[in-house]
C-alpha cells in the first residue's frame, strides 16, 4: 500500500472533521468495507477500526461529548488530564494495533481498577495513546494475554489518528480544478 498523501499539510484539519468519516459510511469516504480504519497520523499505520470504538467510563473526564457522525452513529470523547497538567482527547477501543510498554503503571490511572502502559505506533513510535489492564493483573502480560481478554482496552488521543477514505480524499482533484 502506498501513502502518498503522508506529505499533505493538514492545518485546520480538526478532530471534528475527521470524526465525520470515523464510523459510517460517508462523503468523501470511497472504498468500501475499509471506511471506518483509523491510521496513525505521523506515518498513516494502520491503527484501529473505528467500529471498534468501545466506551469506557473515566470518573476523572473532565468532559465528554458525543459526537455525531454520518449514518447515525455517535462517538463518544473524553477530555482527560494527567499529572503533569496535559490534556488530552481520547476515544477508548476494544483493540487497537498499538505497541504497548509494559510494564503496566496502576499510579495516576485515568480508569480506577486498571493499570496502564503507554501505547506507541508500531511503525513510527509516535505515543498514540495508552493501554489498560486490570490492576490485579501483573505488572508484565504478554500481547496475546492482553488481546485475548475482554478486560483489556485501549484510550487513543483523536488528533494523532486520522481516518483513511478521509485522507485519500483530500488527494482527490475536485472536477472543477481538472482541465
Ligand atoms: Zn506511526
């Protein structure tokens, strides 16, 4: 698969915007099927479905907001701060194909009852977000321990993923620029 588009500028591209396209078929989503995958946005790895999208309730969100997208479906976003005063927008998945970096932390975790690892990009290593675990697990499980539980989840900052019909859509030529 080729990535052509990795090079585009995307300033004001706003989570919104790509939330449009995150689970339903839509304008200007083309292929079908491949519609709701979620790609890292620094190297376009393909990350996540947005199907796959599973909400798990943080006591300490400081807000949440469901956000619509095309087809009926709604997304919802928590704003979650850590220690260090940094906040971040993050959708929680069933699976995501994130390198996680155990050992798992139960300090300062946003989901009381789990522990965490952060979860990097296998391909570029960008921190994409964090991976959750029970807290009386151990502190170190394997990747098949953690995906074959359904104990397990994994919290994605929106705004370091980018869906993919999306991002092919912006190499489109509109008709009206062709000569
Ligand atoms: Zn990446």
């Amino acid at each position: 698969m080729t990535h052509t588009w990795y090079s585009v500028k995307i300033p004001s591209l706003g989570s919104v915007v790509w939330l449009f396209c995150l689970l339903a078929p839509c304008w200007p989503c083309g292929a079908p099927g491949r519609n709701d995958l979620l790609l890292c946005r620094s190297c376009g790895h393909e990350v996540a479905l947005g199907s796959s999208a599973s909400f798990v309730h943080s006591p300490l969100a400081l807000s949440h907001r469901n956000v619509s997208v095309l087809g009926g479906g709604r997304v919802p976003v928590q704003l979650l701060e850590n220690p260090q005063g940094y906040r971040f927008e993050v959708v929680t998945f069933r699976v995501a194909h994130v390198h996680k970096h155990w050992p798992a932390d139960s300090r300062f975790t946003w989901y009381p009852g789990y522990s965490w690892t952060v979860a990097t990009c296998p391909q570029c290593s960008m921190h994409l977000g964090w991976a959750f675990q029970p807290s009386s697990w151990p502190e170190m499980v394997t990747e098949q321990q953690f995906e074959s539980s359904e104990e397990t989840f994994v919290a994605l900052v929106i705004d370091r993923l980018l869906q993919e019909n999306f991002a092919s859509a912006l190499l489109m030529t509109p008709k009206s620029f062709r000569s």
